[in-house]
C-alpha cells in the first residue's frame, strides 16, 4: 500500500472530524431532551399554558438540533467499516454487539417516540405525549450508553479472547463489555456532561432574553431548570471525572502522563494546575517540560490512587518499565521495548500458527498457540517499531484537558450562580454584567465539551483498541485520496449545516416566539 | 445442524427481515424523488407533510440494519464498506441530505432556502433509492475483492480485504445492479403513491388522491418491467456455492436456489402476488385505499424470500469476481457463537419494539 502513513492520518482526519461535528449536536440532544421532559412534566401537572408556550419554544430548538445529530451519528457507525474495516474484522465481533443493541432499544425508541414529541400535541392525549417526551429522552441516553460501552472497550479491551484459527477477537463475557467500570463511568461522565451543556445553553439563551427586556417570566423559568439540571449534571460529572482518572491512571496510565505532560513520575505527584508546556522539550532530551507552572503539592497522586503518597508513572517511567512500590522500592514493569519485543513474539507465532493449520500439524499448532496467548497482551506493540511511538500528542492532549478542567469549574461557578439567584435573588438577574457571562458561557460550554473528547481520544493515540491493534493496522485499502476527497466533502457539508443549524436557533431565538406569553394563563 | 450454524442461519433471517423493513420503509424516499415534479407542486406541502412524520423510521431501520450486519456478519461489514467506499460514501451522503432537510426547509433562517432542501431531498429519494439497490446487488452479481485474513501481520499493508481500485464506481456502472437499483426505485416510488393514497382521505385531498392514483399505474408498471428484467437476469447468472471449505461457480444458483427451497418460491410468489394485487386494486378501484399495505407487505416478503436465495444452500452472499475463494458466506463471515447467542437473547425484544412501532403508528394517523 502507498503512502500508509498519509492514509492513517487523513482517516484518523476524517473520523475525528465526524467525531467533532457529531458531538457538537449530541449533549445538546441528550440534554436538553431531559429538560423538555422536566417542563413538560411541570406542564402536565399545572396546566399552566404559559409552561406550554416554555416547553414548545425549547422544544422547537431541539428539533432543528436532533436532526443533524442523527445525520452525523450514522456516519460514525459506517466509518468503521469504511475507513477502518481490518478494526472491522479483527474486534467486529466485540465491538458490533453493542452497535446493534443501540439500534435495537435506542434508536426505535427515539425515531418513534420523537415522532409523537414532535408532530403529536394535537393527535395524542398530553399523559401520552408526556410519556413519548420522556422516552425520547430516555431513548437518547440508552443510546449514549451502547456507544459508550464500545468506546470504552477500545479503551479498556475485556471480555475477549484471541481466536488464531480466525485471526480475530471473539467475545467470551458480555457482561464484562457491557458492564466495564470505565463504561460506566464514561456513560455518566458523557451523559452529564450533556445535561451541563443543554443547562448553559438555557440558561444562556435566557440571559439573552433577559437582556433584551424579553420574555422575563419565561426566561427565569427556563433558567431555574436549565441551571437546576446543568448543576445537577456538574456534581455527576465532578464524581464521575475522578472515578474516570482512577480508571485512566490503572488501564491507561500513557494518557495519564500525557495529560499532565509528566515524564517522571514520583510519589506524592503533584498536580499541574495551570502551565506552559516548553516546546523544547522531547522525550530524547531532560529539558524542563513546563516554561512556568502552578501546582498542587501532591494532587495528582490523591487524585489517581485517591492516596497522597500514591506514586504516578511518567511518561520516562513507562517506557522503561518502572515502578515505585508503597513501601518505596524500585520494581522493574514491563519495559516497551519489551513490550514490542513481545509483540513481534505474538505476530510470529500467529504466523507460525497459520503455517502450522495449513500443514496439519497440530503439535506445532498448539505451541504456537500457547506462544501467542503469553505474549498477546501486547498485541499491537508487535506493529510499532520504536518504545516512543507509543507516546500520545503531549501538547495537544495536555492543553485540551486544562481547557476542559478550567472552564468546567468556571461554568460550575457559573450555573450555581444563576440557578441560585433564579430561585433565591431574582433581582441579580438585573446585572447586565451577569447576564452577559451566562451568554458567553454557551461557546465556552462547546469549547469544554469538545476539549473533553480530545483528551480521551487524543490520549489514547496511537491505539484505536488499548495495546491490541494500533491505528496503522485498523485501516481500510482504500488511497489516500479518496479518504482526502470524502473528508473535505464531508467537511464542507458539515460546515454549511452547522451554519444552517445555527442560523435558525439564531432566527427562533431573536424573532421571540413567545410575543403572546403574557396573555397566557398560569 | 450444529448451534453455530442455526444461529448463522437465524441472524441471516433476521437481516432479511430488517433489509425487507427497510424496502418497505423507502416509501418515504419513493415519495421525495416526485416533489419537483411539477404535476405535484401544488400538493407539495401535503406530501412533505405526509412523510415528514416518517422519515426518521426509515433512516433508524437503515442504521439498525447497518448495526445489525456488524454484528452478526462482520466481514460483510468489514469487506463491502472498507471496499466499496465510494458505494457507500455516496448512500451515506444521500441520507445526510435526508436528514436535515426535512427539519431546516420550512424554517426562517435556514441559509440555503427551501427549494435547496427539497432538492437535497430529491437526491436522497432517487440516488439514495438506486445506490441501495446496487449495495443488494452485489450481493448476487458480486463485487470485485480479495480476502486474506494473514495481512494482518503485514506491517506495510495489513488489510485483510482488498477492493479494485475503483472501490465501489464499477459497481454504480455495473447494468445488472443498476437494473436492480432502478426497480427499487420505482418500488418505493409506486409505494409512495400508494401512501399518499392510502393518507390522504380529507375533503381537501381527494383531488390529490386521484392524481396519485393515476400515477401508481405508469410507475408501477415500470417497477414490474424492471423486476422482471432483474429476475430474469437473476435466475440465468451463475452463483457461487460453498461446499466443505472449497467454493466453486455453480450455473443457474438462483434459479437452483428457488427450485430446492420450496418455502422461499411460495413466500416470493405471495409476495409478487401481493405487490400486484396492491398496484391493481388502487388502480381498478377508486375506494381502495390500502394498496400500500399489499404491496407494502409484499414487497418484505420478496426481500426476505430474496436475502435467503441469496445466503442459504451453500450459497455465497457476496460473490468475489476475482477470487472465488475469498467469496462469502454467512458461515464464513459471521460472528462467533458466543455473539451470536448474546445478540440472539438481544432479539428477543423485537416483536416488542414492532409492537410499539404498530401502536404509535396507529395513534398518529
């Protein structure tokens, strides 16, 4: 194959931008389903028409928003088998299940019930169509949960066996797939993470209202159940992201270092708060990794072994296979120059074994066999040729996870706020100043949400399955540019529907749909 | 029969029945690719309106078959995507379009204007139509790949399936797919009409109605004339079949296939008989208006009964043009016994899913 490094690159490209554009519309979905279900259920209960007008204004925003969500989620599902099919095969039957489970229990129940949320207020009766609202959204998270058990199985691979007749992955527990303490902790981390968004994206929209002396009644309204969820959804994400850290600090401990752009680890690891990376520094070289850096005396350690003497490898510390113990002695891991010597032993064998089912020889194919399965958990090392191509993008997934950390506390700070001065201090509500933060916080919410899938994706590179398969060996024979054609065609359709997307939320928002809210009854 | 072998033969049955549910469903498509024609611009509100509350039901059987093959056939999945990109690229296009235009076209502000979206929905309903026809194709007239699964050790290039470097144009151009992809078409065009007909029963509409009714004839008798070019070309084509590991190139596999299933011939017979019946009654009969379910149904049964001509008695699914071996089959492309039965208990919830379906159906006519 021509230029293999050119096609990984620009499928990882295209992949990454479905990515991107598709979880641009995702949280908004999963979150802003849960707060129309909310006003709705306060509608159902009051029968006020003024909590009508509320859920049918925020409603018709989610409409334009879950359309183009659902355009970009069925590209994802393809590419898999267009531009990574060799991932396809070798783990399809792992990875396939929890695709076609999502299909089965989520998608059915959103497509259906979506249908009756959308277009039923006048053809169902309003339990039934609260009903529906609530299953599209429940619908919406069952769906987030299939995906994210399949994300983080190619984070976490377990549940699996080699099987060298079929030169593939079988799956041998599904509960183990299903029920992985990093999916969970990634569905919760992810789902939440939605409700914050949907919760800022209210309360933004609001503040805007309140700015433009439009809508008060209804914008206070909104704001105290966008804040109340977005809040609620802050406090789950706080406890998932450290129960997430623990994870990545035990299964991958690379991405760790990468995101804290650690070399040498230590016990008592401290935590970089706030630092500029320098662009000198190499993994070759002992330059200081930070031009400046703030600092938590032991921070990483508590929060990656929940223990402040806890020792955290770096990125130095990994490769040579180094450890510190509680008791403080120096134990010798496995190295990743061993770890790809160990590899080429598996692909070895996995030849040797294929000769030897060819020949009929099955002594030979038993010790091949057993070669295979002692050296198969470091698989994929056996496709890199040096220790350090096993070394994530420092900088990028570095800054991404401070991006994410930083405005996720100021948006905490933020929501707690308006959700507070909602339902306690209306009158704060009247500091123009403030309102102008809770409309700058929805790009910022975006820009949060989107730096958290970098660091997770980003970290984990070069593997598309943790130690088992790298991207390199995950891709389809197709030539680089084909892949260069279909991405910047997809990037140009993406961009002009963004743009659509957001020019009409834009025209809903400012034409004011609720010109007759006054005169409704409460 | 061994538990493997049952279950491969049960998923087979039951991605014909979601590939039969999604032929059924591209009456939606049917209908997009006749909104510019300009004997329908007066009604082109109403129709939009009459398959917009739809559309999402289509595309979610089309990702839910997707899934389904993945999981239950993954060198399919693996082979035909990573192969045919530019096949499959250009569905997935046609369905972008689809998705957004039925929510952005009426709406202020939407950048492009609404005679662009309907356009985007024209090319999802006529292109989207033909290109699925050629993916299902293929599945008879083959495709041009190799498999070797021992690539995978090779660091320069470990891709187990290689495709023509073409991937995927030469099956667009290939006459015998395009016969196929035409004929879907005009199916689900036919089909569409038969909805119109069967919804539209207000005062207002019965002008529309007639109209539509007219044109069930013309696009009907189209679709028969394609499909029996297809069937035609179908049962003279040699197939490949698989025996004990070695596979071979077998004249008249189909035409076999049919004469040694007896059950699949009956279920293909009712379901030509049933399509006919639904294009005739609507056509004869001002009153009828259930056409769409006939022929609807009809149409799942020919799909069905198709699918198992195509995987069961040793019958390679999809045929490779220039190595026989690397042909496959649903034994030798599916997933192992342990996903199968997992998958298999997953399945379970279909009829209630159907049910759901059926019930919310009926509450939003």
């Amino acid at each position: 194959m021509e230029d293999l490094t050119g096609l990984v690159d620009w499928s990882r490209a295209q992949f990454a931008l479905t990515a991107m554009f598709h979880w641009l519309f995702v949280p908004l979905t999963l979150g802003l389903s849960v707060i129309v279900a909310i006003m709705e259920t306060i509608y159902y209960r009051t029968r006020s028409q003024k909590w009508l007008a509320i859920t049918k204004f925020w409603m018709l925003l989610f409409a334009v928003n879950f359309a183009i969500g659902v355009a970009t989620g069925i590209i994802l599902e393809f590419e898999f088998g267009s531009n990574w099919s060799n991932y396809s095969w070798f783990v399809g039957d792992i990875f396939g299940a929890p695709l076609a489970i999502e299909g089965l229990l989520a998608f059915f129940l959103e497509a259906t019930f979506g249908a009756v949320m959308f277009f039923g207020w006048k053809k169902v009766s309003p339990k039934f169509h609260l009903t529906a609202t609530w299953l599209t959204a429940i619908g919406a998270s069952i769906s987030a949960l299939w995906i994210l058990v399949a994300n983080a199985w190619m984070q976490y691979p377990v549940g699996m066996e080699f099987d060298p007749a079929q030169m593939r992955n079988v799956m041998d527990d599904f509960t183990a797939v299903a029920l992985s303490p990093v999916a969970i902790h990634k569905f919760i981390h992810s789902v939440s993470s939605g409700w914050i968004l949907a919760g800022v994206f209210v309360t933004g929209v609001s503040c805007w209202f309140l700015l433009k002396k439009r809508n008060r009644d209804m914008a206070i309204r909104s704001i105290k159940v966008g804040a109340s969820v977005g809040l609620a959804g802050m406090l789950l994400t706080l406890w998932s992201g450290d129960s997430s850290a623990v994870d990545v600090a035990r299964v991958q401990p690379m991405k760790l270092a990468a995101m804290e752009g650690l070399y040498n680890g230590s016990c008592g690891q401290e935590l970089v708060g706030l630092a500029l990376l320098n662009p000198d520094k190499t993994l070759q070289n002992d330059e200081n990794p930070y031009l400046f850096d703030i600092s938590i005396p032991k921070g990483l350690s508590l929060l990656a072994t929940h223990s402040t003497d806890g020792f955290v490898p770096g990125i130095n510390d990994l490769i040579n296979g180094i450890e510190i113990t509680p008791e403080g002695d120096t134990i010798h891991t496995t190295s990743y120059a061993e770890r790809i010597t160990m590899g080429k032993t598996a692909h070895e064998a996995l030849r040797a074994y294929g000769e030897a089912q060819s020949a009929g020889d099955e002594a030979a194919m038993a010790v091949a066999s057993q070669t295979l399965k002692d050296n198969y958990q470091y698989f994929g090392y056996g496709y890199l040729e040096s220790p350090y191509d096993a070394v994530p993008p420092v900088g990028l997934t570095f800054y991404a996870f401070r991006l994410m950390v930083i405005i996720g506390g100021f948006l905490l700070l933020v929501i707690a706020v308006m959700a507070f001065a909602a339902m306690r201090r209306q009158n704060w509500l009247a500091n123009k100043w403030l309102l102008w933060i809770g409309v700058i916080s929805i790009p910022l919410v975006w820009v949060c949400s989107q730096a958290g899938w970098v660091t997770a994706e980003v970290g984990r590179q070069p593997w598309i399955i943790q130690d088992i398969m790298p991207v390199q060996a995950a891709i389809s024979a197709v030539s680089t540019s084909t892949v260069m054609i279909s991405f910047w065609a997809f990037a140009v359709v993406f961009t002009v529907f963004l743009a659509a997307e957001i020019c009409i939320m834009l025209k809903q928002i400012s034409r004011g749909s609720l010109t007759d809210y006054d005169s409704l009854s409460d | 029969m061994d538990s493997l072998e049952c279950l491969q033969i049960y998923w087979w049955l039951l991605i014909a029945v979601l590939g039969a549910a999604l032929v059924f469903m591209l009456f939606v498509q049917g209908g997009q690719s006749m909104l510019l024609c300009k004997r329908n611009a007066p009604y082109r509100p109403l129709m939009i309106e009459i398959l917009g509350h739809k559309w999402e039901l289509t595309f979610t059987t089309l990702v839910v078959f997707g899934g389904a093959f993945f999981a239950s056939f993954p060198l399919f999945y693996s082979t035909s995507f990573g192969g045919a990109y530019w096949l499959w690229m250009l569905i997935l296009f046609s369905f972008i379009l689809q998705a957004v235009s039925y929510e952005f076209r009426s709406k202020p502000g939407n950048l492009l204007g609404e005679r662009t979206y309907d356009v985007f929905l024209f090319i999802n309903g006529s292109v989207g139509c033909v290109l699925l026809g050629v993916a299902v194709g293929m599945m008879f007239f083959g495709g041009e790949f190799t498999v070797a699964k021992g690539n995978i050790l090779d660091g320069s290039a470990p891709v187990i399936s290689q495709w023509s470097s073409t991937h995927g144009l030469e099956a667009i151009f290939c006459w015998k797919n395009l016969i196929f992809g035409f004929a879907v078409l005009f199916l689900a065009r036919t089909m569409a009409l038969l909805y119109f007909v069967n919804c539209a029963h207000g005062k207002d509409e019965k002008k529309f109605a007639s109209s539509q009714r007219g044109a069930v004839l013309v696009n009907g008798a189209i679709f028969v004339v394609l499909f029996l070019a297809f069937l035609f070309v179908l049962l003279t084509s040699q197939g490949v079949e698989a025996v004990d590991g070695s596979y071979c190139q077998v004249e008249y596999k189909y035409l076999d296939n049919f004469l040694s299933m007896w059950w699949v011939t009956m279920v293909f017979l009712l379901g030509v008989i049933a399509v006919l019946w639904g294009i005739l009654s609507t056509v004869l009969s001002d009153k009828s208006r259930n056409g769409i379910w006939w022929a609807g149904i009809g149409a799942a049964a020919v799909v069905v009964s198709l699918f198992c001509v195509a995987g069961y008695n040793g019958t390679a699914y999809y045929p490779s043009l220039i190595d026989v071996n690397s042909s496959l089959t649903i034994h030798n492309s599916s997933s192992s016994l342990f996903t199968l039965r997992v998958m298999t208990w997953v399945s379970i919830v279909t009829p209630f899913v159907l049910g759901y379906i059926a019930y919310v159906w009926k509450k939003m006519r």
